[in-house]
C-alpha cells in the first residue's frame, strides 16, 4: 500500500483574476513563479508548490486555505501591509492594533486575504 507521509504536499488556492493573483503571490508574498498554463499560476512556496488554478469564479471559503509559520509575525504582517496587503478583523476576537490574535497556547496568528478574497494566514509559535 503507498503510504503519503512522504510524498510531497501540493498546496491550491483559486483565482478568476490571474494578473492580480500573479501579481500578489509574487510581490506582496515573494514566492518564486515557477511557471504560468492557461490553467495555473505555479509557485514555489519554500519548496512546496503552490498551484493558483485559474478558474471562472472563486467562492472564498469562510475560514483559512493557506498559512505560513513564521519566525516574526510582526515584521512579516509590516511588509505585508506595506505590499498593500489589509490584516483582518474580526469581531469577538481579541485581536490588538495590528490586527494579531493570541491563541489560549500562546502562538500569535494574523490572517489576510489575496485579491480573490481566500484567507491566508500568519503563526508565529514561539513570542519572541
């Protein structure tokens, strides 16, 4: 039997506005365009492949597809925000001024949205 605890991840994510996504995943982001089909935008995503399938129309799912582990949320929520990149709110949640949220384990997560509206996240494990 093929077991997949070793295969590699893809990841996918949607978009009906390819430049914009382009454009966000390879900027704002700074992931790696490996390549461009009339049916995907593929990324390098730190050695995982991320596929943008080009579609007709995206219904954003009401809760998070994709999120990075990240060492310093604060200077990657800055940077993100100076790519034009909004952190979001959300209300009854007990996020701070920046728009991040500390979990009841202590880990800090921000989230935001690519030009489709799917919501991506931001963790940071460890406070610094």
């Amino acid at each position: 039997m093929n077991r997949l605890g070793r295969a590699k991840v893809v990841c996918f994510a949607a978009t009906a506005r390819p430049a914009s996504a382009r454009a966000f995943y390879a900027e704002t982001l700074g992931l790696t365009l490996v390549e461009e089909t009339p049916f995907a935008l593929v990324f390098d995503a730190n050695g995982t492949t991320l596929r943008v399938q080009k579609v007709e129309a995206v219904t954003p799912a009401t809760y998070t597809v994709l999120g990075w582990e990240v060492d310093d949320i604060r200077s990657v929520a800055q940077a993100l925000r100076a790519g034009g990149a909004r952190l979001r709110q959300y209300e009854g949640m007990d996020q701070d001024a920046d728009g991040i949220w500390t979990s009841p384990s202590g880990a800090l997560v921000a989230w935001f949205e690519d030009p489709d509206g799917n919501t991506l996240s931001l963790t940071q494990l460890e406070q610094l």
